[in-house]
C-alpha cells in the first residue's frame, strides 16, 4: 500500500500477518518507521510521543495492548482502563498512520516461557515492589518489534526503569533499532500524567501533587544541598502528606539505577513511587 494511501487516515490493523503485508511494501522503499508501544487509555502524553515520532520517521505506528504477563496483580489487570473509541479518536486526531490493536491469542498463540538477563537494574526499584515485571514488558516489547520492524520506537520518560530495561532488552538481542525516550508530559499543576490518574478522587488527585513538588524542590536544590540533605527533605515532605504511602524516592545513577553519591556524574534522576489512596503512582526528574 503506498504511503499517500496511508497518510488518508488511520489504519487499524489486528494481526501480525496483515500488518506485516501493509509495512513491507513501504520497508522496501527505505521510508522510516516509527513505533509507540501503548497500553491505551491514551493521553496528551501519548500524543506527546506520536508527535516526535513524526518528525522523526515517514510512517508512525501505534500499538495498543494491555499486556497481561507484565502485570504481577490480576486485579490490576482487570480494572486496566480499556478506552478504545476515546483512543481511536486521539490517534486519528494526531495523525497517527497505522493503530496494531491485536488480541491476546494473536500475541501468544501458545504458552511461553521467557527470561533474559536484564542486567542487576531489572531487581531495583519497581522490579522490587513489582517482581518479574519487566521480564512481562520486554517479553511484549520484543514481540511487537518484531511484528512492527521499526527503525525507532519512542517511550515516555515517566517509566524511566521501563525505557532502560528496554534499552537493555535491544542490546541483549542486537536489535538495529534506535530507542528514544520522551520528556514527561504533566498537567498544569504538575501532575505526571498517567493512565492511572483516573482512578484518583479529589483528594488524592490533590495528595499526588506532592509526588512532582518533591522532585521539583531536590532539582532546584541540587546544586546547593548534598544528596543526603535532598533525600530527607524529599522523603519528609511525602510523608507528611495524608494518603501518600512512599514506596520509595531515591536519587540515582541513570544507567544503574543504584543510589547515587557523586553529583559530578554526568546523568543523575530521581525517582519516587508512592501509593496515593488506592492508586500507585511513579514519577522522576533528570537532575543534571
């Protein structure tokens, strides 16, 4: 299908096999295509990714999946929010030219087992609270690189551990793809916007805001307070905020994910994961 026909408007492909006969064409001639993995329920965030995608490659390609080995709660993967019409309408808004939406059976014909080394960041921080989590994530991920082909797929810098563990998944396997991680995209009060943002009531949607003014205060006082003087006064702030359970809040080396001690090291974030009323939330910020 060229590429004029395409860019009419959005395609909704459900099987590897159709999507794979709408991209190869299109591979042939040497235009570049982009991937966004999803999990729907899709937001300005989102948007935000397609977006610089398509300043990045000819042909953006969406998928939306809600994957079920990456949840390590099965309740958590019911109340998934599931959108769809809202997410088709967002898509075909920001001119995405293909949607990938298949079924669980079109992605896992038959049972698998799956377990690659992703490096000792994979048992830190989520990968403590959320076990085997990002073994299910890179399991999907890598499925759908293989279904989609891309030459670069974008991720949203919220799930910062999410887009290293992927990173490391691409190296494992010497993919030739280009991963690029996206800026957070918040709300005008500072919320990290999150599919999860949903589930917020009143009061905890106000309690969350703690998460980004905690982070936004060890930024601005990076250069001036040690790293033990930040973490405190990061951790105090959440703690005393009613409805927040801190799960954790670390300032850590980017590439480790492991606490960090030097302020001269060149790629320094810090992150947190609460649980906000009923709803968890993570948020982080790139300190240097």
């Amino acid at each position: 299908m060229p590429l004029e026909i395409l860019q009419a408007g959005l395609e909704v492909i459900n099987t590897i096999a159709a999507l794979k006969s709408l991209l190869g064409p299109i591979q042939l001639t040497q235009q570049k295509i982009a991937l966004v993995p999803t999990m729907g329920a899709l937001h300005k965030g989102h948007v935000s990714l397609i977006k610089i995608a398509q300043q990045q490659a000819d042909v953006v390609v969406c998928s939306i999946f809600v994957n079920p080995t990456q949840f390590t709660d099965p309740k958590d993967l019911e109340k998934y929010p599931r959108p769809l019409e809202h997410d088709l309408k967002m898509l075909s808004e920001a001119g995405c030219n293909v949607v990938f939406m298949p079924s669980v059976t079109e992605m896992y014909p038959k049972p698998e087992a799956w377990h690659i080394d992703l490096g000792p960041a994979e048992f830190l921080l989520e990968g403590e609270f959320r076990k085997g989590h990002y073994q299910g994530v890179t399991q999907i991920v890598k499925k759908l690189f293989d279904a989609v082909n891309p030459d670069v797929a974008f991720f949203g810098q919220k799930d910062f551990q999410q887009v290293l563990m992927i990173k490391n998944m691409v190296a494992y396997f010497d993919m030739p793809l280009q991963i690029v991680s996206c800026p957070i995209i918040r709300e005008a009060d500072g919320l990290a916007m999150s599919s999860r943002n949903i589930h917020l009531t009143a009061a905890d949607r106000k309690n969350a805001l703690v998460l980004s003014r905690a982070l936004s205060y060890v930024q601005e006082n990076f250069a001036d307070k040690s790293i033990p003087e930040l973490l405190k006064a990061a951790k105090e702030m959440i703690k005393a905020t009613p409805g927040v359970a801190l799960d954790y809040f670390t300032i850590a080396n980017g590439e480790t994910l492991l606490p960090e001690e030097d302020k001269a090291h060149h790629n320094i974030v810090a992150l947190v994961a609460a649980k906000v009323g009923q709803t968890r939330l993570i948020d982080n910020m790139i300190l240097n």
